[in-house]
C-alpha cells in the first residue's frame, strides 16, 4: 500500500470488505476528494475506553533542579521570554512542552534581585513551593510571598509579575492549562509594563487578597468575586497541613472524614464558591499515612503530582517508582494509579507521603464527561 490515509485494510477492524481493484479505486476517490471512511478509523476514533498518548512518567528533583540553577547561571530572565520556566515533556507527545494532553508543569527559577516582567495570558496558572522562599508574585498589582507549602493560584487573565526581594534564588513549580487552551485554540496574551513602580516591589507578610478573603468560613459582604477564578492568592501550608493532620486524628479516633483508610485530602477552593479554584484546574494535597497504601484508581483526564515530604512508591498501570521529595510524575486519562507510604533511603521520617496534586478535572465534570473507577467500582 501507498503512504496513503486511508488504509485499505484495516487489520484491527472487523468485516472489512475484500481488498480489489474496484475498492483501490474507491479509495484513491476519498483520497483526491480529502475523505476518510469511519470503517477503517473506528477502533482509533472511537475507543471502549480512553487511550492517552500520553506516558506515564517520572521526573526527578534531583535532576530539575540542578539543570534549573544552572539555567540561572546562562540564560538571562526578562522580556519576550518572560519566565525561567523549563517545562516537563512527555515522552509521548513528541518533544511538546505538555506533561499530558491538557496540563503543563514547569520548574521555574528566579535569582536573587530578579524581575520576571508582567503580563497576562488567558491561561489559568498556579505556584506552588516545595522549598525555599524570597519570591513575591504580584497579582493585579497585590504582592504575594512564596514560601514552602504554599499554593498560589492565579486565573486566566490577571497582570502577574515576580521578583525575588531577597538574597537566595528560588525554585517552584508552575502548573497551567496551556495544552487544553492550545488544543482549542483560545488563548489570548498581552505584554504589561516594562518597569513596575516601587509601590509594588513591596514585601508585605500578608497580600490583600488574604487579608479581604483569607479567613476560614467567612466571605466579606461586600466584594463580589469573580466566579471564574478565586480572589485568594494564597492557601498557606500551616493551614494544608493542619487539615490534614486532624483529618488523620479524627480517623484515628474513629470518626469519619478521610478519603479511605490512612489517607487524607483537602482540594483548594474558591472561598466565594466552594467549588475548583481555577475554572480548568483541580488541585489538592494528599496525605498517606506511613506504611498505609491507596486502592488503585482511575479517572478520565490526567493529573500531575508532585512529592512534597516523605517517601514511597507510586504504581501507575503496572509501572513502579520510588519517590522522595519533590519528584513529579504524570497520570494519564484512564491509567489506574495507587500510592504506597513507606520510608525511603534517604528520608528523614516524616511519617508520612504528602503530594500534591493538580488535575483537569472540572474540565470534564463542566462536560459530564467525568468518570472514576476505584477497585472496579464504577462511579
Ligand atoms: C507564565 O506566565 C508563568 O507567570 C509561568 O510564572 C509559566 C509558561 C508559559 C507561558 C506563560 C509565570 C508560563 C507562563
């Protein structure tokens, strides 16, 4: 057969007609005319359940965050490039900056005295830090400190900017929807000013978004949020941290609350709402008590994770890594995945695996294309 299309015998697809000249024909037709008869493509266009093209996959921070400082000796951050952001690549998405279908990930770096200059994209973004501190991150003009724990999220749209006030570099990680906004071709974005005035280059404890929105079960009357993103900009990890710790105490206690045994989780949410932070972006913080494993799970649409403490091994269909503090490996749509807390060689012993976690969710949840399957139960 020729480098043909469309193929003329399908060997993955049942009843397909005898191969005949009159057929080579009809073929050559759809060919010249640019159509493709579904009997040939149906096993690949419509699948019994989702296959990515994606990979599992693990990246290592011991490996990031080298190539990171080293990036921050060569490659200047400023204007056009704007961010000294180097992004996970799937192994099977051909070379694309894209951890899955749907989710970039990127460690990001920031030397001491450095401005990542301000702009805006339509793209929702978070931070999230997993060591170290000095950056601000300014958001619609409202600095925001960074420090370890900490979740800082940003919707699609808002001037952002950072600069690092002190005299440490800093790493984090950046979490955006650029391959789904790439995918439907809606992003929009603009440069913002060059220079940012001193008012800002400020190093306020607390932003104003906390100060207005930051205080647990209570909503200013007053400021209407948008819907479409949270006016919170920081979830501190005292708080993370302290909710998952009663979690496991109420547990321990006998009462009811966590996920499954030995495992809690708390999903950052919108404080106006309730319900996801960014519109396309789920993100949570597990926690797995030492020696206490998750039933395997799968779910449609992909998640990246990243190890904040603690070791264990993570099994993604069938594929086993070890993990320590601050690795970070994909799920894939559909791929099942269970999480394993046990002392690593190199942990100190934390007692237990606390990952982070961010996924694309309400994407398929705002379609009722959602799907969960845990130990073969359907949901
Ligand atoms: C961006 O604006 C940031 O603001 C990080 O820190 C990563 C990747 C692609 C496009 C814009 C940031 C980005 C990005």
């Amino acid at each position: 057969m020729t480098a043909s299309p469309v193929r003329l015998v399908a060997e993955d697809a049942p009843d397909q007609p005898r191969p005949t000249t009159e057929l080579t024909e009809l073929y050559r037709g759809f060919e010249q005319e640019l159509l493709v008869p579904l009997w040939t493509e149906i096993g690949d266009l419509m699948p019994a359940h989702p296959q990515s093209k994606a990979a599992p996959h693990l990246w290592r921070w011991d490996s990031l965050l080298p190539l990171a400082r080293r990036a921050g000796e060569l490659v200047p951050v400023g204007r056009g490039g704007e961010r000294r952001a180097i992004a996970l690549a799937n192994p099977s998405l051909g070379g694309r900056p894209f951890a899955s279908p749907t989710l970039w990930a990127a460690i990001q770096y920031l030397l001491p005295g450095e401005d990542a200059p301000e702009h805006r994209h339509t793209q929702h973004a978070f931070r999230f830090v997993v060591e170290g501190e000095g950056v601000w991150t300014v958001v619609g003009r409202d600095p925001v400190a960074m420090r370890r724990g900490d979740f800082l999220p940003q919707a699609g749209w808002n001037w952002h900017a950072h600069h690092n006030a002190t005299s440490e570099p800093m790493a984090w990680i950046d979490g955006l929807d650029i391959p789904f906004q790439y995918a439907t071709e809606a992003q929009f974005f603009e440069f913002g000013r060059d220079e940012v005035s001193e008012a800002e280059r400020i190093t306020p404890e607390r932003s104003r978004s906390e100060r207005l929105w930051g205080h647990p079960g209570l909503r200013p009357v007053g400021a209407e949020p948008s819907p479409a993103g949270t006016p919170l900009l920081a979830y501190r990890w005292e708080h993370t941290d302290r909710a998952l710790t009663e979690q496991l105490e109420l547990e321990a206690e006998g009462f009811a609350g966590v996920v499954e045994p030995g495992h809690a989780a708390v999903q950052f949410s919108h404080p106006g709402t309730g319900g996801d932070v960014l519109p396309t972006l789920r993100t949570q913080m597990h926690r797995v008590r030492r020696g206490a494993e998750t039933a395997p799970r799968r779910e449609v649409g992909s998640s990246v994770y990243q190890v904040f403490d603690g070791s264990g091994t993570v099994t993604i269909d069938g594929h086993t890594w070890t993990v320590g503090r601050g690795d970070l490996f994909v799920v894939p749509s559909w791929q099942s995945l269970s999480i394993r807390s046990e002392a690593g060689h190199t942990d100190s012993d934390s007692g237990a695996l606390d990952l982070f976690r961010f996924s694309d969710a309400p994407v398929f949840e705002a379609l009722h294309a959602d799907r969960v399957q845990v130990e073969g139960i359907s949901r």
